[in-house]
C-alpha cells in the first residue's frame, strides 16, 4: 500500500532536520574545542607538538568523512563498545570539524603580526596570557567568516550520518521515500530543507568577509 | 581482545584497485566537465544580462548550499520520476559534475575578480579583441591565480566521491562495501581502503605543487 505525501509526511521531515541541526551543533562545539587545541599545537614552539598536528590535519583532510564515519562505526564494536549510530557520528564528524578548523585557525593566528606576540613577551606576559590578551583575540576578529563557512560544510556533512544509519534528514527522506514512492518531491524537499538551514549562514559569512575586507584596507 | 585480520582484505586487492581507478576517472572526469561548466559560468555570473545572471546564481548558491549525498539520491532516484535515468556510473558522473560545477564557478569567478580593471584596458588599447582578451588577460593570469583554489577543490572532489558507492557505483569505497559483506573484516576492510584514499590524496597534492613550481613561475625578464 502507498502511502500519500501530506502534511504529516512533511512535519516528519521538519522533526528529522532538528537531529541535523543537533548533529551539526555538537560537531561544532566538540571540534570547536578540538580546533583550538589543535591549532595552538600547530602554532607551537615545540616541534614533536606541531609535526603530529600537521600528521593529524593530513590524515583527516585526506580522506573521506565517509571512510571516518565507518571506521568510528565499526571501530566502536572493536574497542567493546554498543554500536550507536549517534555516538558514532559525534565521534567522527568532532575528529573531521577539529582537523578543519584547527586548520583554519592555524591560519588565523600565524595572521597576526609576530610583532604582537614579540612585544607580549617583552611585557613579561606568558604563554597563555599572551594566547588569552593579545593574540588569540586577534586572531578571532578574522576566523569568524571562515568559521561560519566551515559551519555550511559541517551542516551539510551530517547527512553522511544516514549512511551509518542515524535518521536525520536525509535518511528520514529514504524512509519516506520508500513509503510514499515520490522520490522526486522527497528528495526536492529534503533539499529545500537544506537549502534554508546553510542560505543564511553562507550569506552572513560572505557579508562578513566582504566587511572585513573593507575594515582592512589600506 | 580482538585479533586483527588483514588477510581477507588483501586477498581481494586488486578489487580495491579497480575501485581506485574507478575512483580517479570519476573525479577526473568529472574535473574536467565541471571546468568548463565553470570557466562558461564564470562570466555568467557577473554579467549584465540578468536573468543570465539569476539562473547561474541560483545554480551556484543551490548546489553549494545542498549535501551532494542528497544531490545525488535527487539525481539518480528523483530525476527517474520525470523521465530521466542513468546507470549508477554515469549518475555518479553527472552528479559529481554539477557538483564541483557550482565551486569551480565561484573560484574561477573570484580569479577573475583579481584582473585589475586596467588590465583589460590595455588589452582594449593595444587592439586585442574579445576573445583574445578573455583568454590571455582575464583567463590566463587568473587560472594562475585560482590554481591552488582548484587543486584542493580537485582533492575535496576526490573524497566526496566516495559518497557514489550509496548509489552502487564501482568506486573505491563501494568495493570496500563489498568485500566488507563478504569477509565480514569491517574494520579491517575500512582501514586499508581510508589509507589508499590517503595516499591517493598525498600523492595528487604532491603532484600539484610539483606542477604549480613549473608550469607556473612567474615571468622574470633576462
């Protein structure tokens, strides 16, 4: 029996973006604190610290959030865990997002004229002072519109999150579709969905950026 | 404790490395399509015609905007509704195509935003014509400029792919798929396959840059 596509159909489609959404949340936050560790390391004065960082960048920029996803999946049955899909997909959309962003970040901070952090240290201030006052500070002003568009890939990533089987939008579209044999509308609608959670964000990271670039100039 | 096994996986190799040469004509191929989807769209999108220019914006910002697991269950399930059908290679191609369309448009466009104005009017004043001043004075210098724009966009575009084994296309990580349901070796299976993507990834960055140092010195005079 087919099922028709109606109002119900869609609200469940509204309900599944929330999981995207929180997927997407907690990905940020985690690699949000994954990234700044890892691009302080990155940054920093001791060598075995910056060359696993840029190991640890290469690896997770040079390969598939899909083959991460898999490997955290089976990985947890490995190391004597309960399989979960969700588990699974923090632990390696967190991993994906801090590689990305401690990249990004890297870059943030090697913009900030050395001069800062010289005269930081001729004040007597310290390695965490310095980070704290001066440069991360700094730093900070330009990661925004580059975070922000991370933040648009990131959304749009956890749908690789149905592949492991955890009903978010996209997989909550599969279901429908196969209930409903409307694959054309489903997916169109699940796009849209898409399309209206990552529009605002890419826009305010270009308006951002062009601001900053005006702010800069010479 | 668990006991690894590699064995199964490596017996089934060369299936892994049918799968990577499947893996690097998709993106290849693909590459090669969506730069001329971009170096057309480019222009496009800043020109004065201007439902010329909505159609490109709406192409960009949709795309862009959209995951490409979705795009392609659109393409490969939704477009059958309406007619249109293709095998799961082609459908990864097509896919794949738009998708790295859309991001080559906006690098290229941004390439050619970094022409300064002038430029060009010297082109105009040394009697070049259209043409001729979009190939060497826009397009050159700017394919210089967005070269490592691209190739890292070429790598993202290689990665991606793997999403295609979803549809049944023959690539690399669908092979994975394969030999995962038959050995059962998930883990193991994963872990080779992820490697070979890394070294795929490395070696093509290397050869980037390699190719960035030669083809791309800028031109000193004697």
């Amino acid at each position: 029996m087919i099922r028709q596509f109606g109002w119900n159909e869609f609200e469940l489609l509204l309900f599944a973006a929330r999981w995207t959404i929180v997927l997407a949340l907690i990905a940020f936050v985690g690699g949000g604190i994954g990234g700044l560790i890892v691009a302080l390391l990155r940054t920093a004065d001791n060598r075995t610290a910056r060359a696993a960082m840029v190991v640890f960048i290469r690896v997770f920029q040079g390969t598939p959030l899909l083959m991460q996803l898999f490997l955290a999946y089976f990985g947890m049955a490995i190391f004597g865990f309960s399989v979960n899909p969700l588990i699974a997909a923090m632990i390696a959309l967190t991993a994906h997002a801090s590689a990305y962003l401690g990249e990004i970040w890297r870059g943030c901070i090697q913009a900030v004229p050395r001069g800062q952090t010289e005269a930081a240290t001729t004040l007597g201030l310290h390695y965490f002072a310095r980070m704290r006052y001066v440069v991360l500070p700094q730093a900070a002003r330009i990661a925004v519109p580059p975070t922000v568009g991370f933040l648009v890939q990131l959304l749009k990533e956890t749908s690789l999150a149905s592949i492991i089987g955890f009903v978010e939008l996209t997989r909550q579209g599969q279901i429908i579709t196969s209930v409903t044999f409307r694959p054309f509308l489903v997916y169109g609608l699940v796009a849209a969905l898409y399309f209206a959670m990552c529009w605002p964000l890419s826009l305010g990271a270009r308006r951002m950026e062009r601001g900053l670039a005006r702010g800069t100039q010479r | 404790m668990y006991s690894f096994n590699f064995a199964p996986v490596f017996a089934q190799f060369g299936r892994l490395l049918d799968g990577a040469a499947v893996t690097m004509a998709l993106s290849c191929g693909a590459m090669a399509l969506g730069l001329v989807i971009s170096v057309i769209c480019a222009p496009a999108r800043t020109s004065h015609i201007v439902p010329l220019r909505w159609l490109v914006g709406v192409y960009v910002e949709v795309i862009r905007n959209t995951p490409f697991l979705v795009q392609i269950f659109f393409i490969y399930f939704g477009l059958p509704a309406v007619g249109i059908s293709f095998n799961p290679n082609p459908a990864a191609l097509v896919a794949l195509t738009i998708n790295v369309g859309a991001y080559g448009t906006e690098i290229i466009r941004a390439g050619i935003e970094s022409i300064h104005w002038g430029q060009v009017e010297a082109g105009i004043a040394l009697g070049l014509g259209r043409v001729q001043i979009f190939r060497y004075i826009i397009l050159k210098p700017a394919l210089r400029t967005v070269y490592p724009a691209l190739t890292s966009q070429f790598i993202f575009l290689m990665l991606t792919s793997s999403v295609v084994s979803v549809i049944s296309a023959t690539d690399l990580a669908a092979a994975g798929n394969d030999i995962n349901s038959e050995t059962f070796a998930s883990f193991e299976t994963y872990i080779v396959v992820t490697a070979m993507y890394l070294a795929m990834s490395t070696i093509l960055a290397a050869f980037f840059t390699a190719v960035q140092r030669m083809a791309f010195r800028y031109p000193q005079g004697r």
